[in-house]
C-alpha cells in the first residue's frame, strides 16, 4: 500500500504511522494519490480518525477497510486512481473511495460496482461519515483523544489538530506510552502549514490534541525552523494569528504553562484550558506517577485566574484509585471547593490490561468507588450551575454548530466541542448557519448548559 512519501506529505511529519494498535482496535488503510491539496485532506482525515481512536494500517491485511484518496486531474491520474481502487479491492475487499475522481461517482462504480462508498474532493466529514458506517468506531476511554459521543457527526467548522504523538510519561494507570512510544512532535512550521490550510477550508476553531500539549517540542529541543519554534508558546501564538479560536486541550500544569495566559488574556487563542489534573491528593498523584505530582496547582491556577480572570479550566479526574483513602478522597473535594473548575469529567478506576497500576495494593472496592464518584460529581455539578449562573445577563460569542428547525446549538469559549456544554438559540435562530459567530445574551443557566438570544 501506498501512504504518502515524506517529500510530499504535507505534515514532513517524523512520527510515522505506527504499526502497533491495541485488540480489537478498528484500523483504516490509506492510499493517497494526487496533488498536495489531496493530501492535506488525507492528513486531516487520519489526524480525525486517529483521535476518535482508529489506528491506522501501514498494510492492506491488516486494514478493516481501505480509503483510497483519488486525483482526477489527467486521464493518465485517472486510469492510476482507478486502478489503485482495483488494487485496494483485490488485496482488502473493503474500500471507501473519495477525492477529486469522487466527483464523478459513476466514473467509478461502473469499473468497481463493489466499493462501499464514494465521495467528492474535499467531502471531509462525508468521508468519515463512512467509515463510521463501514468500520463502527470502538471507543476506549482510556487511550482515546476523543470522547465517545463524539465520533457520530463530522462537522466543518472546528477540526482537530495534532501537535505531537506520544509520551515520555509512566502514569500507572496509563499505557498509551507503551502503546504509541515516547513524545515525537510535529515540526512547528508543518502544524501551521496545516492549520493555515484548514482556515482556509473554511475551519472556524482549531482544537490542539496529543499527549501532552504542554511538552510540545521538548524531543526537537523546541528548535526553530522555517521560522517557527517547536516550542507550545510559539506554536500557540502562530496558531493565533491565523484568525481561527485556538482551544488547547491535554496541557499538563508546567511552571512555563503560566506563558500561555496572557495569549489568552490579549485574545490570541481562547481562554480555556484542558488540564488533566486526574487528582489533587500528593499521595495518589505520586502512586499514580504523574508529571508535576508536586506541583501547587492551587498556586498555579490562582496565577492563571490573576493574568486571565475569564479563562476556563476543564479536567478530568480518577476517583477510586488504588489505596485511596476517605481523607485521600476528602483532599481532592476540598481541593475542588478550593479551584473551581468550570468543566469536570471523572471516572471510577479500572485495572487496563498491561498498566502497572493493576499490581497497585488496597484497590478500592466498587461501592465506594461508585458512591465517591456520585459525592465528586454532584459538588462538580453545583460548581458548574454555579459558574453558569453567573452569565447570565452577559453577553458572550458562541459559535454555532447546528442549526435545526426548534433551536440553534451553539457553544461559548468556554465550551469545547463533544464534551462541554451548549449554549442553545430558540428565537431567531432561522438564518444562522454552523460556524458563524455571533454575539448572544445570556437569558438562562442550567446545570451544563446555557440559553440565550441574539444581542
Ligand atoms: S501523561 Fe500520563 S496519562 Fe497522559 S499519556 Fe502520558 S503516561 Fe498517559
């Protein structure tokens, strides 16, 4: 199979795609013919793909199904698409043809009537669309970027963007850095290169993804080249100025995060953090094995509130952790009173198969994990109706990312897509289209989510 040679790719990324995928992982094959435009759309669908947790297959045998990305451009681009397609067919049987010979769909099922679906150039989301449908997403919380809900629907206006694959980090819970290796970042001037080309396409907000957003380009040296350093700052600050929101997700607490917030303070990328604080006892954090398990996140996050007072700050927690005790599990809720984060997801502990946490002493029997989880949800829950409160009567952009006939659903800057709440439009909402962004007056606060009207 043919993936695209390193001259050509629009990413020069180092990180090849890797091989290993866990069991029962679905995997998506590749081929991309045509001009360097098709590859960017191939980048982006892989980079979307990845995160929603597919791997993907450097063979034919060991893909699920196959996309075959065409060019249409000479007749010579012509014959060679299709008898790539002829050649996806032979050796997998399962192909998803898309690209610019996709517009002529006739042109292809009359010389392969069996490929499962075929779509035009740049038909991004109906791509995906597909593959959903041909090879059914199999979430695991565990290793994914993306939650669950959110690999149904594709939209236009917002794509992610990985920064880097990989870890240097041994969370004991965690096996991703067994699974994808150590931190193996994108050249700063490649990110930007594909970030440019999704705004010009006509994307609204750009989401940061990896591992660890805030160690971007530690394994580069944070070199500079092209005129761009491989360095979060940097990155994040060209990001910015590419007129897109920029949401950074996976950005663990580092003294030289505390850089990132006056770009956020001038408006250069959005105001919101995604931290993975995952507990606030030392003691867990430290058998848990995380990076910055001594920080002074308090100190940190008052810092933060101090140079940006709107920011937001999003995290995810495990409760139930090996060994835990009540007074382990009464620090972490004291500490929530303390932060107030605007946007909390939690989960019970779970052995993984293969991480280290497993051979951990005094797991924590289910009950209690179930009954800390609902004591931990409930105080993050009446922070958040708190928080949401407070909005209204302000008046806040959103952007919009559906429109139906009884309510536009938008999302304020403090609400990333797939896992933060809404900010719902039922009045004059008729003429929006997803991606605009417009301003709105907060009218009503639920528990997770907003109502307003156009200002
Ligand atoms: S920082 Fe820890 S939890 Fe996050 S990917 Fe690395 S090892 Fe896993």
């Amino acid at each position: 199979m043919s993936t695209n040679p390193p001259d050509l790719r629009p990413d020069l990324a180092r990180a090849v795609l890797r091989e290993d995928s866990r069991p029962g992982q679905p995997k998506i094959g590749m081929v991309s013919l045509g001009c360097p435009k098709a590859l960017v759309d191939s980048e982006r669908i892989l980079t979307r793909l990845r995160a929603e947790g597919y791997a993907i297959s450097p063979d034919y045998a060991g893909a699920d199904a196959v996309i075959v990305n065409t060019c249409g451009f000479l007749d010579s681009a012509k014959a060679e698409s299709l008898e790539a397609i002829g050649e996806a067919l032979n050796r997998n049987g399962r192909v998803l043809v898309t690209g610019c010979l996709g517009a002529d769909p006739e042109y292809i099922t009359g010389a392969h009537p069996s490929v499962l679906a075929v779509t035009g150039p740049h038909q991004y989301e109906q791509v995906l669309d597909a593959v959903h449908k041909a090879v059914p997403p199999q979430p695991d919380p565990f290793v994914d970027l993306l939650p669950a809900t959110g690999v149904t629907l594709t939209p236009r206006h917002y794509s992610y963007l990985k920064i880097s694959e990989g870890c240097n980090h041994a969370c004991k819970f965690c096996i991703i850095p067994d699974m994808r290796g150590k931190l193996q970042s994108r050249p700063a001037h490649a990110i930007v290169r594909e970030a440019e080309k999704l705004v010009e396409a006509g994307v609204k907000e750009l989401l940061v993804i990896s591992q660890d957003t805030s160690a971007y380009g530690l394994d580069l040296k944070y070199a500079e080249e092209r005129g761009h350093r491989a360095h979060i700052t940097d990155l994040a600050r060209d990001l910015g100025s590419l007129g897109a929101w920029v949401r950074l997700h996976y950005v663990y607490p580092y003294p030289h995060v505390r850089e990132l917030i006056p770009l956020m303070a001038e408006g250069l990328i959005l105001p919101y953090l995604d931290i993975p604080f995952q507990h606030a006892d030392t003691g867990v954090l430290k058998r848990m094995a995380r990076p910055a398990a001594a920080a002074r996140t308090l100190d940190e996050i008052a810092a933060w509130r101090e140079i940006c007072p709107d920011i937001s700050l999003r995290s995810t927690f495990i409760v139930g952790y090996p060994g835990e005790t009540e007074d382990e599990f009464q620090v972490l809720l004291d500490w929530m009173d303390e932060a107030q984060l605007d946007r909390v997801g939690c989960f019970q502990y779970e052995n993984v198969d293969g991480a280290r946490s497993n051979a951990l002493p005094d797991h924590v029997p289910d009950e209690v994990k179930e009954e800390r989880w609902h004591r931990f949800m409930e105080k993050a829950q009446a922070i958040s109706e708190a928080k949401l409160a407070a909005k209204v009567g302000k008046t806040i952009e959103v952007i919009v990312d559906e429109v139906e006939e009884d309510a536009a659903t938008c999302r304020t800057k403090a609400d990333a897509p797939e896992i933060d709440g809404c900010l719902f439009i039922d009045e004059g909402h008729e003429d929006l289209k997803p991606g605009q962004i417009v301003s709105v007056v907060v009218d009503e606060a639920g528990e997770y989510d907003l109502w307003g009207r156009l200002a």
